[in-house]
C-alpha cells in the first residue's frame, strides 16, 4: 500500500510502498478515505536526530484520519465493518484517573507505557490503510465528506477544546481575540460564534488569512504586524480589553502581541506549537490581575463527538484544500511555507 513517510532526520516526506497491516486483537484496521496534514507534523521533521523523542524512522505521518471499517480484530464488537469513523488521535491507556473521565490527551501513563498518537509516534494515517490500537479511539461520522470530517479530529477538536473552558468568560459585550486565523484558527472563530456571544476579533500576518477570518465569522480583523494593533483594540474594547485570547499560532511573535491583549481576569490560551519554545512573562507586574495563562494539548474524546455533531449540523464550515497522495509532499511544502488556504487534506 501507499503511505507518506518521514524517513531520514533533516529529511523531505516521501510517498513509499509498505506492507499492508492486519489488525491484531483489539484493532481495528481502517481503509483511509481522507487524512489531514498539520503543522504539528512539520515540527516533528524539524526535531534534531539527538532530540527526537517519537520513537524510531521510518515513521507513517497523518494524526487527522477518517475511514471506513475495513477488518476488525478479535473481540471487537462495537464497530461494523463498512462503518464511516473518525480516529480520535490522543490515545492513552483507558485506565488512568484522566483516562476514565475521557481525558487521553492527558493519559497519565502514555509515557511510561510507550503509547504514541497515530503519526506522531505510531503508524499514521497517511496511507491507504491504518491500524487503529482500540476500537474507543473511533467516532461515526455518517456521511459527512471525509475531507471535511478529517479535520474535525484536530483542527476543530483543539481550538474546541480550548475555547469550551472559557465559556463563562465570553458573554454578550465580551470580546475574544483570535490570533493565526489559517487551519486552526478559521475553526476556531467559527467555534466561538456558535458557542458564545463574544465579539470576535481576529489577527494575522497575512491578507488572505484576514479574510478567511471574515469569511468564517470574525467580527473585526486587523494585522498582528500593524504597530497600533494593540491600540486599536483597547480602543474598540473600551480599554477593557480581552475576556479571552487564543493564540493558534504559537510564534514568539504571536504571543509578544498576544500577551499584551488580555484584560483583567481574562484567559489566555496559548494553542499553536509554532516551532516551539516560545514563552511569555508570567508574575505579578508581567499580567493583568487574575488573568489565567494556560496551554492545552489537542481535546477530549467526548469533545470529538460535539465537534462532529456541530458539522453535521453544518455549524462548522471546514475550508480545506484537497490533494493526491502522490501530492502530498508537495502539500507539506506549501504547510511549511505558509501559503495553504485553510487546511490541506489528502483524500484516498
């Protein structure tokens, strides 16, 4: 079968011939119909040799994959073959105090037990067929477009997952800022407007992105790169500033801008991997009082199926950009460039 792979450190993705798997007890193996590709993956190729930590090359990418049931695996029973399914990408242990409330993005002992999310460790669903270690880690998503389910699993599910938290924050005359308005950020407007009665504003660096947040729902959209931008937005808030910022970028740059938008008892959610390391002042005088800094990893697997029953009720618009297999390398390109519109998906 086809699969896209990282195979050498400092490398290019390549689209190569491996094996087909079959499922052992407990899997479920998953004819690929669409998989999403994501920055966090361009950070994981961008990883030095002596600071890899995800395992072995070479290593099958694709963390947002949906299928169709192809073959299941001794004792599995709660899905059917020719089923139409997410893959909840976060995988833990399923017994841990974070697991049993649905939290396996926090999974207490995926460390200790060498448990790894599909394409960011594990066998990804970037090729033709995947494994899928548990039959818990599958969501039904009827007959929604795969290219557009795709996504839901972490460019819905992530911002989702950090905006659902702040909620009680963002009421009616509430202002949220939406930093880095691409793949996850024209979700996470989206979100914001279905879920609150907050006033959207969104920041980016680049034209096209502004009017993808427009076009998503933001309210007001304005350059991150403009020197005023902090001004304008105090002016537009009445010197209140945020209830609730969202940085989807992760740059040193994004949060610089970021950090200085919070009001009083406001959240800052810091989404975006960037390239990592990026960090921001917190104390006394570096934020404003009883304003809450936090960063949150991917979301939980009841949240996946909200995000899906939100698409199926065409709440959520996902923008994507479609590509070939063979074509994929070339879409990690243009990931790592910058110049996707919205979310690029590989669809089989």
């Amino acid at each position: 079968m086809k699969a896209v792979q990282y195979r050498t450190f400092g490398g290019s993705p390549e689209v190569v011939e491996i094996e087909k798997p079959s499922p052992g007890p407990g899997q479920v193996l998953l004819k690929v119909t669409a998989s999403g590709l994501c920055h966090s993956d361009v950070f994981v190729m961008s990883i030095p040799e002596e600071q890899y930590f995800l395992g072995n090359l070479p290593l099958t990418l694709g963390h947002e994959g949906v299928g169709t049931v192809e073959e299941l695996g001794a004792g599995v029973t709660s899905v059917r073959v020719g089923q139409n399914v997410a893959v909840y990408g976060p995988w833990g242990c399923g017994v841990c105090h974070q697991c049993a409330q649905g939290h396996e993005n926090y999974c207490l002992r995926a460390t200790e037990l060498n448990i790894r999310a599909p394409g960011l460790g594990a066998p990804g669903s970037m090729a033709e067929y995947m494994i899928v270690d548990d039959a818990r880690h599958l969501v039904d998503i009827g007959d929604l477009d795969p290219a557009i389910a795709a996504p839901l699993t972490d460019a819905a599910l992530t911002p989702y997952h950090a905006i659902k938290s702040s909620l009680p924050k963002l009421g009616a005359g509430t202002t949220a800022v939406v930093l880095g308005a691409g793949g996850l950020g024209h979700l996470g407007i989206q979100i914001l407007k279905v879920l609150s009665a907050t006033r959207v504003i969104a920041l980016d660096v680049d034209e096209s992105k502004l009017q993808l947040a427009k076009e998503s729902g933001a309210d007001v959209a304005l350059l991150s790169t403009d020197p005023n931008v902090v001004a304008v937005v105090s002016e537009r808030t009445g010197g209140r500033m945020a209830e609730g910022v969202f940085d989807f970028a992760g740059y040193q740059e994004s949060l610089d801008v970021a950090r200085q938008l919070v009001g009083v008892g406001g959240d800052f959610k810091i989404v975006g991997l960037g390239m990592g390391g990026a960090t921001i002042p917190v104390g006394f005088f570096a934020t404003p009082y009883e304003a809450s800094v936090g960063t949150t990893y991917w979301g939980y697997r009841e949240e996946l199926f909200e995000v899906i029953e939100l698409a199926k009720e065409g709440k959520l618009n996902v923008h994507v950009e479609r590509f070939s297999i063979e074509d994929a390398p070339k879409a990690y390109e243009r990931l790592h460039e910058g110049t996707l519109d919205g979310r690029a998906v590989v669809v089989f």
